[in-house]
C-alpha cells in the first residue's frame, strides 16, 4: 500500500526545482490535467542499491536456509522492449496521436531498458506512431548516451542533441516537425517545466496528457511480466513467514522491519521496504511513528514489498505474536478478510473497477464496522507493475473497466485510533473468465501463512 514517491526534498539533500524555459510564463498551466509533476534536479543518472545492506542481507545468519531466486527467472530481454515500442506505435496510431515523450523512470524502463536520471537537462525517448523512435539528448552527455543506446543490446535510434545555450523544446518541436508530427502525448510522469517548455514551442492543443496511451500500454501485463509480478510477491510471503518464526513479543516495529529487509534480500528482492506496525500505530494506515513494543496476542501489521527484476511486490499481513488476539480483534480480522475474499471473487473483466471496491465496502458494512470510509479509510487497491502504484485503482470513482492481464492489490483495511489496525493485502490479476492471485491468502489472524 506504502506510496514509496521522493519527495522534492530527500535524505540525500535538497533538490531545486529547475529553471523554467525563458519564454515560458508564470502564469502558464496544463490544460487538460497533462503532466502535472514537478520538477525536481537529480543526478544524471539513478542512484545505485545500496550494496552493503545488500551485502549484510544475504550473509544474515538468521536466515540461512533462504535463497537467492533471481537466477531461477529470466529478466525482461531487448526483444521484449522492441515489441512494446511497436504496440506503442499501434496504440498512438488508433488514437489519432502522432507521437509519445517519456523522460527517465518506468515508462523509459519498460520501452528501453534504459536508466537515466531527471535533471534540468531534458533527456526523452520519443516513440512515433510508426514505431520507430528517437531519443532527446543533452549534447555534452550524448557520448555517455550513446554507449547505453548502442550497445549490441541496446534499443539504437537516433539521438537529436541540444547544446546549453538553446534549451532542449526548440530542438525537440524542430525533430517532431521535421518528422511531421502534429500530436503529442506526453507520459503521466513528465514533469511541468518539461511539458509547458514544450506547449510553448508546439502550441496548447497539439499537447496532451498521456494518461490514457499509458494505461493502454501497460495496463495489461504480458506472460512474462505475470510470471515476474508472481515471483516477486510470493517471494514477499514466504519472506513474511520465516519472518513471523522470529517475531516475539518485546520486539517494535522497527525490530520487524529489520527482519523483513533481511529476509526479502537473501530472497534476491532489491530496493526492499517495510512498514512494520504494532498495536496503536496500525490504526494509521502508514503509521503514526508510535515505537510501542509488542505484547502477547498483539497484532503486527506488516506492509512491505521491494523490486525483482524491475517488478514490484506489495503485501499486507496482520497476525497476532505470542498469543491468540482479543475476540473483537479476531472479528475485526475476520471482517476484513471476508471483505477481501468478496472482492476477489467479483473480479472479472467487463467490470468497472469501482464496482469492486464498492463490493469491498459493503462487506465492511454489513459486519458492523462503518460505512463509507469511516473505518475502511482507503481505496480497496492500485494497479501494480514496473511500479508499486500504477493505473488502474480500485476506487469508487474509477470508470476504467477490467480487462484480462491487469494486475492489481486488493488491501481492505479497518482502522481504530487508540485501539489496533488490520489490512490484509495481496496482488490479483484479471483472466478471461473471473481472476486469479499471487501466492498464498492469509487464512488465520495468529499467522501470516496459508
């Protein structure tokens, strides 16, 4: 569930938003709701994992008999992305739009295989409703491209420089002209100084929000992203339960959470996370900075997830340490079990994603534990990929309509501030007749397995 974005702001040291384009003002808006990010300066390329923690993970003693998996399974190969660009191609060609823009992050990952890190430097991948592309390139850093770009098993193209004194949008709307492109789409994730420079030089109407292409794109998963997405999170569960052979009362969550990284990491997930609450504090569905330590028949609420081959998992469990929970936790529990099992079952393509967290709540409901959003405070769940939150959501106002190969989270929750929390969380996908999960279900409040 844990929205793991970084803030303008990071550990690692302030961020200054860019400069905007001179000729660009103030005043200047999206207009139809397009790349609303805002920019942030970053190095030019990704920070890396950070290896020792790697490196302590897979040397922890305690968890011994887990093991790496990553070499059992195939990462996404250049073929893969070669194709995706021609469905790309396809899907623009539908819709009438003449060209897609993406910078660095998930979408350039998922079409190239290539990192590149956000400055104020514009760096994009332009994909054409014929399904060739180009990429857009800081010339002082078009040497570096080009290793990446064409290495044998890079995806190739060419690469339209710009120098400092001219500003990447001139160069861009001279290479989109020069290949007759009239519409544009931009990725959801572009930020607004790099959509409102390009406004600027193409004109408001030929720029429009991405959202819909992107959703087209990847909202259905291929075999081998299902296989990845399934691998990632049920290596996530089986962490969980080594973990839960460890847990005692006395430990905080921060104790968990220390676990749950080590063990998902001798699993070979990267980029791990945790949320680990206890008792009080998992009556805030991301925590209230409570360090209280667990007692027996305590629950712990554990949200955690991390990166396997590029895909992500995100799981929820909440279960009772060193003693059956209290009956009212046990109802608690069970009402929102019961809530994500009615979900799961309603799902099927042709069904509207808030119909299914509508299904969900009325489950909660008819327990006795509120309506609305009065105890089950959040959406039933987000879509899930490249990216621990992506389109679609099930939310109540969601019109997007299930089709087979989404991937999704079904988390109920039920919160009570003073009291406990319980949110059981797991990925689903859309088949052709109904839906199918990753894993294992959590079936008993005093333990995180089957």
């Amino acid at each position: 569930m844990v929205s793991r974005q970084v803030p303008w702001c990071s550990l690692r040291g302030v961020r200054v938003p860019p400069t905007p384009h001179p000729r660009i003002e103030r005043r200047a808006v999206l207009l139809g709701g397009a790349a609303g990010v805002i920019g942030c300066s970053t190095p030019s390329v990704e920070p890396e994992p950070e290896p020792v923690v790697e490196e302590q993970a897979e040397r922890a003693p305690q968890f011994a008999e887990l093991e790496d998996a990553r070499g059992r399974y195939e990462p996404i190969r250049p073929a893969e992305r070669a194709a995706r660009r021609a469905r790309l191609g396809k899907i623009l060609a539908g819709s009438g739009i003449d060209a897609f823009v993406c910078e660095g992050g998930p979408t350039l990952t998922y079409l190239a295989g290539i990192s590149w890190g956000r400055s104020e430097r514009l760096f994009t991948l332009v994909v054409l409703a014929d399904g060739s592309h180009f990429w857009l390139c800081p010339a002082f850093e078009q040497g570096k491209a080009e290793l990446t770009i064409g290495a044998k098993d890079g995806p190739g193209g060419p690469i339209v420089a710009w120098q400092e004194h001219e500003y990447a949008f001139a160069p861009l709307a001279s290479a989109l002209q020069e290949r007759n492109v009239l519409s544009v789409a931009l990725d959801p994730g572009t930020r607004l100084f790099a959509a409102e420079g390009l406004r600027a030089e193409l004109g408001n109407e030929r720029v429009m929000s991405g959202g819909r292409t992107l959703l087209a794109l990847r909202g259905k998963k291929e075999p081998h992203e299902l296989e990845l997405l399934r691998a990632a999170n049920e290596l996530t569960q089986r962490a969980l339960v080594a973990v839960a052979e460890r847990v005692t009362p006395g430990m905080s969550g921060g104790d968990v959470s220390e676990l749950v990284g080590a063990a998902q990491r001798r699993l070979g997930l990267q980029r791990t996370w945790a949320l680990c609450l206890v008792g009080p504090a998992a009556a805030y569905p991301h925590g209230s900075g409570d360090e209280t330590r667990l007692a027996p028949g305590d629950f712990v609420l554990v949200d955690t997830g991390g990166s396997f081959h590029d895909y992500q998992s995100d799981i929820s469990r909440t279960w009772s340490v060193g003693g059956s929970p209290s009956d009212r936790a046990a109802r608690i529990w069970h009402a929102v079990r019961d809530a994500q099992q009615r979900a799961f079952e309603a799902i099927r393509p042709g069904v509207k994603c808030s119909e299914i967290d509508r299904v969900a709540r009325a489950v909660i409901e008819s327990a006795g534990f509120g309506r609305g959003y009065e105890h089950f405070t959040h959406r039933l769940g987000h879509g899930i990929g490249l990216e621990g939150h992506e389109d679609p959501y099930f939310d109540g106002g969601s019109a997007v309509v299930l089709e087979p190969g989404m991937t999704l989270s079904d988390e109920p929750g039920l919160y009570f501030p003073g009291e406990l929390g319980v949110r059981l969380e797991d990925i689903v996908c859309v088949t052709a007749d109904g839906a199918d999960h990753f894993g294992e279900w959590q079936t008993r409040p005093e333990s995180p397995g089957p």
